[in-house]
C-alpha cells in the first residue's frame, strides 16, 4: 500500500509541475502496522518522495518536538490518552507551515489501527484534512529473520552458526503473539 501511495503522489506532483502549479496543502497519514512491519521505514520513502518530487528541501524525517515545517514529521507510538497534546501539535504545525509558507506533513503511526483511529478521531486539527489511512500487513517471522539478518550483518561480523533459522526462532520466541 505504500508503494501505492507514493505512485499517486509522484503521478499527482508532476501533473502539478507540467501544469505549472505548486502541490497544494497535502493531507496527512494515518499509518497502523505491528511490529516489524515498517512504519518507519514508511514514513522514510515517503520523505524521499517528497523530496524527490521537490515539495521538501530534505529527505530526512523530522522527530523533534515540536516538530518542524519543512518535511515529514514522524510520530509514532500514538496513544490514545494523548490526543489533546497531538492535536495541539499538529495545530502548531500547521500555523507554522501556514504563516512560513513551508509545507508540513505528518504521519501519525500506531500498532494498532483502531488506537490510531480512535486518536485521529479526537483531533479535530487532522479531521480538517481528512488523513489518507494505510495499513501495513505483518512480515512472517521469516521475513523479519531475513530483515534482521541482513541489518545486523550490514554492520558487524557474525559468526558462521548465526542463521536466518536461528534469528528466526528467537523472533518467534520473543516476539510472536
């Protein structure tokens, strides 16, 4: 659904350009995925869109508090009983974009989708908007073995007894419901 979502948006931002026209105010996303299935990662290839598609100077995501204008503001782990201080955040947000002229857009991410659904539901900031929603499907413990292995030997040596099985049983050990 990501790759999706980018499609359009590049297929949308070089209509804007051919036209002549900026992209207009962007809605946010509203981004649910257990565990493991790469909300951050999400939101990292949509900043690169983004900047790709010339809308931010930066591909980089911002996760400072407050959060600045200017690129893709990441916010991730949402819980429900802090909704009032997201709202006065994207509400800030969105003033600084506006009075700047420096667009802004957030992804809001959460493990569960009716958490985030619940939150978006309570800020009235985002509401206006009207958020895209995507939902990440959950990687096999497999996958997430492979994923793990691969990062990990990206950085450091690991002995020839570490395999994708034993990564694998260690994930489905630890981190399976």
């Amino acid at each position: 659904p990501v790759k999706r979502w980018i499609a359009q948006f590049m297929d949308d931002a070089l209509r804007f350009h051919a036209a002549g026209k900026p992209l207009p105010a962007s809605r946010h996303l509203l981004l649910s995925g257990k565990l493991g299935t790469g909300r951050r990662t999400a939101a990292t290839l949509i900043a690169q869109a983004f900047h790709a598609a010339g809308v931010f100077q930066t591909a980089a995501l911002s996760e400072d508090n407050p959060p600045k204008a200017g690129r893709v503001v990441f916010l991730d782990k949402v819980k429900a009983d802090k909704a009032k201080d997201m709202n006065k955040l994207v509400e800030a947000l969105n003033a600084q974009s506006e009075s700047t002229g420096v667009p802004a857009f957030i992804v809001l991410a959460c493990r569960d989708a009716h958490t985030l659904t619940t939150v978006a539901g309570q800020m009235t900031t985002l509401q206006k908007r009207e958020p895209h929603k995507l939902a990440l499907q959950p990687h096999s413990s497999l996958e997430l073995a492979k994923i793990t292995l691969q990062k990990v030997a990206a950085k450091m040596t690991l002995g020839r007894d570490v395999t994708v099985a034993l990564v694998q049983a260690a994930i489905e050990h630890r981190w399976c419901e």
